[in-house]
C-alpha cells in the first residue's frame, strides 16, 4: 500500500516491510469531527488481516487496524551501543524479558507472581513466576498454586530465582527443587561478529524445515505452537543440519533452541546461527544478548563461554510435594 491523505500525510509501507523498524501514525478517535493521531515507533513485527502489530522498545505490542492508518514509513535503526558488557538488568527484568519470549497461553495474576499454562508444554510455559510479594501469605500462595495447576491436569511447578527469599519457604512446605538452570548474558556485537552467518536463513515464519530438525516435534501441539512464535519480534534459522530461534524485546535479544543435528556436530553451525540471528538483533536496536542454559549441560556451556556469555544469575523450579 502506498498513497497520500491530503497531500501531506504518506504511507511507504508494505507487507514486505515486515521485520523493519518504521513510524505508523494512525487516527485514534475523532472529536468535534477532527481526528486525532498518535504516533508507533518501532519493529513491524507483523501485518495480518487488516492489522499492523508494532513492537516498541521496552517490548510493548501496539495493534493497528489498517484502515486507521494515515501515514508510515521506513526508519533509521537507532545506533547500538557496541561495548564490551551488555546493558544492566536486575534478576526480575530478566525473568520477566523471558517470559516474555516464551509466552504462556493462558496466565493470571496472583499479586506479584503469574500463572502460567500452555498445555503442558515446556515446565517454563507451565509454571507460576513469582516475581515479588503475592498479596497472601506465601503458603496461602502454594496452595492456590496447587489447585490452579491441578484444575488443568497439569504438575504443580514454581520457577523461582535461586537467591529469591521465597526458596527459604518453599523449602519448608516440601516442594522439591529440579532443573537448575543459568541465565548467561553477552553484549550482542560479539556474537554478531562471529563466523558462518552467511550459511543461515532467518524468517519470521517457523516451517517445516525448521520443526524437522526440533526435538520436540512429536510433542508438539497447536497450543505449543503459539508459545513457539509468541513474543514481541520473533525470528527463526535454519542451516543445512542445525536451527535456533530470537526473541527481540527492547535492548535485549534471547537465543535459544540453538540445536544442531548429531551428523553436523563440530562444524561451526551452531556458531553460525547464533551469529545470524545477533546480527539480525542489532539491526532491531538489540545490544544485549540473553540465554537460559541448564546448569549441567557443560557442552552448551563450554561454547557459550567461548562466545563471551557469563553467568548473571541462576533459577530452578519447584514442585509441590505428592498429595
């Protein structure tokens, strides 16, 4: 679509833009029979049945019905800082950067933490985030917890951040710690300048291709779909024998599900796509780089050293305790 209002106002997008950091100015009201505007800056994430998604900053999703659009166009990235450590966030910000980039299907609110399901899968999609205090004494808070997963078929599980007070608690009333896992951060440039990016294609759309080579293909459902491509600027690669996936959010971009097939093994793939999808990052304004490791898988850890990753913080889940 391309065409002027008035002489003044023009739009120079099209579905082809998809991807691109542009400026939407649509009408949000008309008052008195003058309407009034209201500027979206930021990542076209999408433009799908008469309606443009714009991804801001700070991950803010802004939907625009096409018909209220008045003008629109390209641009300029805003320069990412190219430093040697990535942008400051506490424990909190990144969990909540997370969960984010694998959004639940269903969620509430519970004070300060959040429920959260998606059929089962992943323990992520499927766990209570407690990210502050849940307005109830936190036993009360377990109990809801128990009941709220149990009324979905699903294991009760909390994630919680090692050092989180709560722990003290959940030790106490029995539920029992599983998966340790690490949450390891670089800045963005370093990894966008390393090797291989030119063998990776990157698409906004998850295909056959890509699922082939995923390991919970046979798991997955429609509902596990929609927490595959949830998140504010999604991007997929693939190369011959390996896949990963980004998530965009503001100064930061999470990697994850960088998993290269057994007969690939040891040729750089996954160096490579690590390194295509950073660059895309940077092109969105990233210059932070997140992941979430498990805490004994020293093979991913070993090469995410190597990429200038370093721990920040570590979290774990909980489960409630039999009957």
């Amino acid at each position: 679509m391309d065409f002027a209002s008035g002489g003044r106002l023009e739009l120079h997008l099209t579905h082809s833009d998809v991807g691109k950091r542009v400026s939407v100015r649509r009408i949000t009201e008309v008052v008195g029979g003058r309407p009034l505007f209201a500027d979206a800056v930021g990542v076209l994430t999408s433009w799908n049945d008469g309606v443009l998604v714009v991804t801001r900053r700070g991950g803010e999703t802004v939907r625009i019905v096409e018909s209220a659009v008045v003008a629109g166009k390209i641009v300029p990235d805003a320069p990412v800082r190219r430093g040697v450590r990535p942008p400051r966030a506490t424990a909190r910000e990144l969990q909540e950067l997370a969960a984010r980039g694998w959004p639940a299907s269903e969620t509430e609110r519970l004070g300060d933490w959040t429920l959260r399901a998606a059929g089962g899968f992943t323990r992520r999609a499927n766990s209570a985030l407690p990210l502050g205090d849940p307005g109830i004494p936190v036993s009360d808070a377990a109990a809801q917890v128990m009941r709220w997963y149990a009324a979905r078929s699903l294991p009760p599980y909390i994630q919680v951040v090692d050092e989180d007070p709560v722990v003290a608690e959940l030790d106490r009333l029995g539920w029992t710690a599983e998966a340790p896992t690490l949450i390891r951060t670089a800045p963005v440039q370093p990894v966008a300048d390393l090797p291989g990016a030119e063998r990776v294609r990157l698409s906004r759309e998850v295909d056959d291709a890509w699922l082939a080579r995923y390991h919970r293909t046979g798991a997955l459902s429609a509902e596990a779909l929609k927490v595959l491509v949830g998140g504010p600027s999604v991007w997929f690669a693939t190369a011959p024998g390996a896949i990963g996936r980004c998530v965009v959010d503001g100064p930061w971009a999470l990697f994850g599900v960088i998993e290269v097939d057994p007969a690939h093994r040891r040729q750089g793939l996954g160096t490579a796509v690590m390194a295509a999808l950073a660059r895309r990052a940077m092109e969105e304004g990233a210059s932070g780089a997140y992941l979430q490791v498990e805490a004994d898988n020293e093979g991913a850890r070993s090469m995410y050293d190597r990429m200038g990753f370093t721990t920040h913080h570590g979290y774990h889940y909980r489960r409630a305790p039999k009957g």
